[in-house]
C-alpha cells in the first residue's frame, strides 16, 4: 500500500456522508458550531457557494455573503467538526468553477439565474430532443 491509500485509509472515517449536493452558485446555509467559554451554540453564515477546491478530508468551500453593503467570504472545511450542518437555500446556474466575477458586481447584477429557469442539467442526465 502506498502512502497516499494509507493516509485516505486512515481518515476514511472522520469523512462526511451526509452532505446535500452543493454545486458552485447555490445559496447555501452554513450551521457553525461557536463555542464561548463552556457554552456552545449554532451561528448560520448564509451567502453564495463561490468555490470548491480539494478533495477527501481537506475539501474546502468558499462562501460570500454581503453585509452592510461590504462582502464577506468565509473558507469552511467541509468535513470539520466544528460544521453541523449545510442546507442548500437555492440552486442556480453557473457555467465557471469559480465565481470570483462577483466580487466587483453591484446590485442586480450579482444575482445569478435560478436553476429551474435556466439550463435543462438540473438533477440528473441531460435530455436530448432530435
């Protein structure tokens, strides 16, 4: 066994099965777990999945919001123990991995197209009409 398959062998079981499908451009929630001296409670960051990067155990999402007309992302590990949970709000069409364009966008036009509109690749196979 090489190093690599004993490293994934060995973090296999702290890897997160229960994650929504999450594709770059949807509106998610994020359910953070704060804790303050011996208390613990729940902090939900909602804002635009921008981008995905890694894989297995350091998978990564990059998440914006705006606040006070100030944006604000936030990288989340997605298999961290400190994330309760994620929730997907809304789905919308993005046709680049990485949507980075949305920092300099203003009012209307930072909003993206919604998924049920838009291209027809929603949930599943592609339909072709001949």
């Amino acid at each position: 066994m090489s190093i690599q398959q004993t490293l994934e062998a060995v973090v296999q079981d702290q890897i997160k099965t229960d994650l929504p499908r999450m594709d770059v451009g949807d509106t998610i929630n994020v359910h953070c777990r704060i804790v303050e001296g011996e208390k613990e409670r729940i902090q939900v960051f909602q804002g635009v999945l921008i981008s995905r990067k890694g894989r297995g155990i350091n998978e990564t999402i990059m998440v914006r919001r705006i606040v006070n007309d100030e944006g604000v992302e936030r990288v989340f590990p997605i298999n961290s123990p400190r994330i309760a949970k994620f929730e997907v709000v809304r789905r919308a069409d993005a046709r680049r991995s990485k949507l980075y364009f949305l920092r300099e966008r203003q009012g209307k036009s930072r909003r993206l197209r919604d998924r049920r509109r838009g291209m027809k690749h929603v949930e599943g196979e592609s339909t072709v009409q001949k």
